[in-house]
C-alpha cells in the first residue's frame, strides 16, 4: 500500500529514452560514479544510528556523477537526522539547501561540514545559479531537496529542484520517507522531460502519492 508508485508501462513519460540512468547501487550501497567520500567510521556510524532505530532501505541510487535528488513528504525535524545518518550511512557525497540563519556559528560548522549551501529565501534564484555553477564545474555533485522546502504545510511544492535538474540535464531520483514502516525508498528515477515545472512537478508528485510522513496532518 505504501510502495512508491511508478509510471505504467503505458505512461509516456517512462519510455525508456526518457529513463536511460543506469543503477547499480542499492540499499546502503551507492553505484561507483556516484558522489561519495572514504569515511568507513562516519558511515558505520550512520548505518549503525539507523538500524537502531529501526529504518532499512530500498531500492537503487543513479549511478551517474551528477544528479538531484527529492526527498518527500517532508513533515518533521527528524526528517533531518533521518536524512543525515543516511547520508552517513551511505558515505554519499551530497549537498543541499539550508535557510542562511542555521549556518551561523556554532552550528554552521556542522551545515558546512556535511555538504549544506546557504540560501536567501529572498533571492532563490542566485541559489539555482551558484548550484548550477557547481555542478558544471565539479566532476561529481549531487544535490538534495526537500521539495515542499518548510516542515510546515504548503499548497505547492517549490521548484527549485526541477529548475536545477533542468538547466543541467540531470536525472532526478526520487527518495520517500515511509515513516509508518520506517523505510527510505530510493526511486523511480526520473528526467526533467516536461516543458514547464508545473507539469512535471505534478507527475512526479503522484509518485509519492501512497505515502506517509511523519505527521501526516502536514502533507500536501
């Protein structure tokens, strides 16, 4: 009931020119072209933060250097600790957008550290921009979005992330937090194909449409 919906055979949109990313790594493993550091000890230790807690993952990241990811619904605090021990866990290599008050000291260090870029609410689109620039000028990156962006309940999720995938050419990787089941599913994977964000935010949306946050009375 609460798998991650993928397109039917018969959706235009999952033909396999617009599918082409190949995927290699799975469960807590990435592929190897995929962004990613040598921490053995930092990813025994997220590893071992989520087993304890009881989480497990599934399915198969992108194996390509550059890609974005989505992470939904997005309900919670603990939808940061849970997404930092699996970036832990799976020594992956990614960065993401933060509101520019939680990089002061002493936290910032921490933000910095693992992979976070401040951004302006006020100016998002320099923030699509020095992504861009990153990503054109590094051999690997990823970034990774929440995109409803608040915890808070919103009536439409923002779309910063398509117009990053967009302007790249990137896959992006769709990953779900099934609270009720304590699972992080990993795809479908999916290309920007559609002409406008509006069209194709609303079909990668009803990807996560059987699944459950942490506080479901703050879904979409």
């Amino acid at each position: 009931m609460f798998a991650m919906r993928t397109p039917p055979a018969s959706d235009p949109t999952a033909s396999a020119e617009e599918f082409p990313v190949p995927t290699s790594g799975s469960g807590w493993h990435l592929g190897p072209r995929a962004p990613q550091t040598s921490r053995p000890r930092v990813r025994r230790f997220g590893r071992w933060l989520l087993e304890r807690a009881g989480w497990r993952m599934e399915g198969a990241w992108p194996d390509v250097p550059k890609f974005v990811t989505i992470v939904a619904p997005h309900t919670s605090n603990w939808d940061f600790f849970v997404g930092m021990a699996a970036k832990w866990a799976l020594g992956f290599d990614a960065h993401w957008w933060g509101k520019d008050s939680l990089f002061l000291p002493p936290m910032g260090w921490f933000m910095y550290a693992n992979g976070g870029i401040p951004i302006n609410r006020q100016n998002r689109s320099q923030s699509v921009d020095r992504t861009l620039e990153a990503m054109a000028t590094n051999e690997r990156f990823a970034l990774v979005l929440a995109p409803e962006g608040t915890r808070r309940k919103v009536t439409a999720w923002r779309s910063g992330f398509w117009h990053v995938a967009k302007s790249a050419n990137v896959p992006i990787c769709c990953v779900a937090f099934d609270w009720p089941h304590k699972v992080i599913r990993v795809g479908p994977i999916t290309m920007p194909v559609e002409d406008t964000p509006e069209a194709g935010i609303a079909r990668i949306r009803g990807y996560y449409e059987n699944i459950q946050g942490y506080d479901p009375s703050q879904q979409l």
